[in-house]
C-alpha cells in the first residue's frame, strides 16, 4: 500500500492538473463568445446572398429559353465521378472527440465511395492542421506538373491513387479571412467549371449553439436547391453529451442560446426579394456570374467560423469534464490518504497496548 | 415628419460583417459600367458593383467614402443594400500593397497569351488595384 508521502505527491500533482484544466475551459469559453460573435456577424451577408440568389433563380430559368443553355455552368449536374471532399477540423486537440467525430464522418464518404465498384476518385481539402496530419497519413498528396505562378492554365495532374489530399490550409482556422475564403471558393469552382471535379462536399461541424451541434456532410457542388443545402449523412450528439455541455456552459458563464439575431437575419432575408419588378443592371448570366462565387464562398466562410465556434465549445466541454474528474480523483486520494494515516496510527496503538499488556 | 420618410436607409454589409446601417440623403455607387446615385424614391434596382467609392451624403458624420470591390447591390425606394466583397475606408487603404498589386495585376496581364480568362483575371486585379490607388489618393486632397 502506498504510504502518505506518496499519496501527498499525487494529490499535489492532480491539483496541478486541474488548475491547468480549468484554464483552458476558461480561455475556451472566452474564444467561443468571440467565435459566435463572429459567426453571427457573418450572417447577415450570407443570408442576403442566399436571398438575393433563390429569388433571381425564380425569377429567371435557369436554361435560357432561347438557346437552351445553362446560364451558369455551376448549375450543371453531371454522373459523380470525381468528389471532392472539404475536411473542416480543429487546429488543435484537446477536444473531447471533437476531430475524431469529423474524420469519422469523411472517411465514411470516403469509404462508401471507393468500395464495391463505386469506382469513385477522391480529392480532399483539409482545413485544419489535426484532419491534415490524419489524413496525410492515410492518403498521399496529389503530385501536379510543376506550374507557372503567374500563368493561369491549368496544372497537369498525374493521378496515382482514387483518393488525394489535393490542399491544406494552415491558419485559416485561427484567423477566418473571408478574401483567403474566397480564393479557395474560386479554385474549387474552377475546378468544377473545368470539370476536374463533379461534386464537392464539404464535412464541418455544425454549431447552433453549446448545445446543439452535429456533424454535417453537405453538398456544395453543384447548386441545386438555393439556400437549402442537401445534408449528405449527419452525426447527433446523444442526449447526455448536451447535459454535459450545458453543464459546462453553465460554469464558464457562456449563454446557452444564441443573442438573438432573428431581426436582422430577417432583414436580411429580404435582400432582392421585395414583391417588386427589378431592374437588372446586368444580364441574368453575368449576375449568377458574380453571384455565384460569392455564394460558394459564403457558405464555406459559414462552415468555417461555425466550425472554429464548435470546436471551441468542443474543448471547453471537455476540459469541464477533465476537471471534474480530476476533482473526483483528489477526493478519492485524500480519503485513501486518510485511511493509509488512521491505519499506521491503529498500528502504532495496538502494538504499544499489546506491549503493555505483554510487561 | 416628411423629412424623416424621405430618408434613405442604406446597409453596407460585407462577408464578416455590417460595416454601416444609417439613413442618409443620397448614395454614390459604383456598378459595374460606371457611377450612378441614387435618392429616395428611385425605381428598384440590383446591380453588380465594380472597383471603387461607395460614397454617402448626409451621415451624422457628413460625407462617407467607402472603397469596395465588387459585391452587389439592391435598390428599393427607400432602402439600399449594398453587398460588398471587401470594403475599406480609404485612410485603410495600404498604398503599397495596392501599387504592388497593380504591378502584378499587368504582370498577369502581359503573361496572358491568348487565354480569354487570363485577361479577365488580369483585368480584375488591375481595376481592384486603379480603385484603392485612386480612392486613397483623393484622402489627402
């Protein structure tokens, strides 16, 4: 049995830990109130994209009437042969199953579309450094002829397994910049336009708030129904996860629902959508032209900065736990501390009586 | 009491977020083929915006400048959305950084060859990088 001075170590030890824990529940607390901030600041456009995008798609056919074209190749549905998966993770660890959840779920398409004949080829983006090194690990890197910076033809790409991590982003979590955003948009629909790639999804966790988020799969390419995204597979939180987030929530002072943002999310929801006859300035082509990318872009800006907000509730829940656990851990140390001292102090009792006794 | 339903509420929101919500007395905005203001009561509207000043009369500041690139706006007769990609203030502008771009933007647009979309992209970073150049430029008259 352990004797005190070991147990007095131990205990000192765990204490040292939870101090640690506590910390970072609060600084995570701390970045998940800026987080939501920023997510919800970034509503108002994305609504009016969205807005401004379903009611032209109303109001203008697709196909042009007169030639029978699409007015924008974005809205092309072809076979899906070639996916491309955007992989949104934390930068981090230290998040309860946070990353293990997401890579669950994209290996999940992955695996549904390389088996049994699917005969699929996969590409994937990884944002994050965590769902980076994981799948680095798994797949290789896609190998391109060397390109020109400054030109803007196309790379060659030599192709040597169905599934590629064809990019990475460092540091776009940490500092969600919605030009960087953007120019990956810009890429991925390239690569659509030039049929490179015939679907892209994207996996993220969704974050409504601390309670109530999941794992999504959802179709970015191509466009199909404006403003509501088909979820491809989704991951719920089971009901005693949300008990602990709240819980956790409830400790580190962060509100449970979200400010209320109904007013100018409405308001924004109007954007080009007033029962009234527009003027278009431009042509139905050139605007779903312009405003296309941007609509891309928009969503995954959204994905993102719901992702940073998710995984920062994520840690924040689980360093709670780690530090009621390590709570209970000092608590069972000190009482067997207690009973190693009361038991050497009975022994030391017993055999001075014993000894008295013998005299 | 007319004075107040005359007024033009303009939005000027950007990807990370709304960067001005007031009512003003009329709005300066750069469409894709050039200026055009607009006041209260004009016929609605939505148009693609190109590289330059967002410019609004009548704020409780007075005049406002906005440099925007690209984005869209709405016009309804008594209120305007603009939607802008990127907006700065023009004393945010960095002049370097915006004559490097202008550098790269002809760089681009010397090494495009015969490949329609190379222009356009050239094009794009060109008139982008005019607009911040020009917009900043005006500040310090």
């Amino acid at each position: 049995m352990a004797n005190v001075l070991d147990l007095k170590r131990r205990i000192r030890s765990v204490k040292n830990t939870r101090q640690i824990t506590k910390a970072m529940k609060m600084v995570s607390a701390a970045k998940l109130r800026r987080a939501q901030e920023r997510a919800l600041a970034a509503r108002p456009y994305a609504e009016s994209i969205t807005a401004v995008l379903a009611s032209l798609t109303r109001r203008i056919e697709i196909f042009d009437p007169a030639t029978g074209n699409l007015r924008h190749p974005l809205f092309a549905v072809r076979p899906e042969k070639n996916i491309l998966l955007v992989v949104v993770t934390g930068d981090k660890g230290f998040a309860g199953a946070f990353n293990a959840n997401i890579m669950k779920a994209a290996l999940n398409v992955i695996d549904e579309s390389t088996s049994d004949g699917a005969d699929k080829q996969i590409d994937i983006e990884a944002i994050g450094r965590k769902g980076r090194d994981l799948m680095k690990r798994r797949f290789p890197t896609a190998k391109f002829d060397s390109v020109d910076i400054d030109s803007l033809e196309r790379p060659v790409r030599n192709r040597a397994s169905a599934v590629e991590i064809t990019g990475d982003h460092p540091g776009l979590l940490d500092k969600p910049v919605s030009s960087r955003v953007f120019k990956l948009a810009s890429d991925i629909i390239a690569r659509y336009i030039h049929g490179e790639i015939d679907a892209c999804y994207i996996v993220y966790n969704e974050f409504k708030s601390v309670i109530s988020q999941r794992v999504v799969v959802e179709r970015l390419l191509p466009l199909m129904d404006i403003g509501r995204p088909e979820v491809r597979s989704l991951l719920e939180p089971t009901s005693a996860e949300k008990e602990r987030a709240a819980e956790a929530a409830l400790t580190a002072g962060v509100a449970l629902t979200e400010a209320d943002a109904t007013e100018a999310v409405e308001e924004s929801h109007k954007f080009g959508t007033a029962n009234v006859d527009y003027i278009y300035e431009q042509p139905a082509e050139e605007l779903f032209d312009g405003l296309l990318p941007q609509y891309v872009s928009s969503m995954l800006y959204h994905s993102i900065v719901e992702s940073v907000a998710a995984e920062h509730a994520a840690r924040m829940t689980a360093m709670d736990s780690a530090t009621n656990n390590a709570s209970d851990m000092i608590d069972a140390y000190t009482l067997q501390m207690n009973r190693v001292r009361q038991a050497a102090i009975t022994k030391e009792i017993i055999e001075i009586v014993s000894g008295a006794a013998a005299v | 009491m007319t004075e107040i339903s005359n007024a033009l509420r303009v939005k000027l929101v950007t990807p990370e977020r709304v960067l001005f919500e007031h009512t003003v007395e009329s709005v300066e905005l750069p469409a894709k083929n050039g200026y055009f203001e607009v006041l209260y009561g004009a016929a609605p509207l939505v148009a693609e915006l190109g590289a330059g000043d967002v410019t609004l009369h009548g704020t409780p500041e007075g005049t406002q400048r906005y440099n925007v690139n690209w984005g869209f706006v709405e016009v309804l007769p008594e209120r305007v959305t603009i939607l802008a990609t990127d907006a700065l203030k023009p004393a945010e502008i960095d002049v370097p950084r915006a004559e490097e771009q202008l550098a790269r933007g002809h760089r681009e647009w010397d090494s495009a060859g015969d490949n329609p979309e190379a222009y356009d992209e050239a094009l794009h970073v060109i008139a982008e990088a005019e607009a911040k150049l020009a917009s900043a430029a005006d500040k310090q008259h």
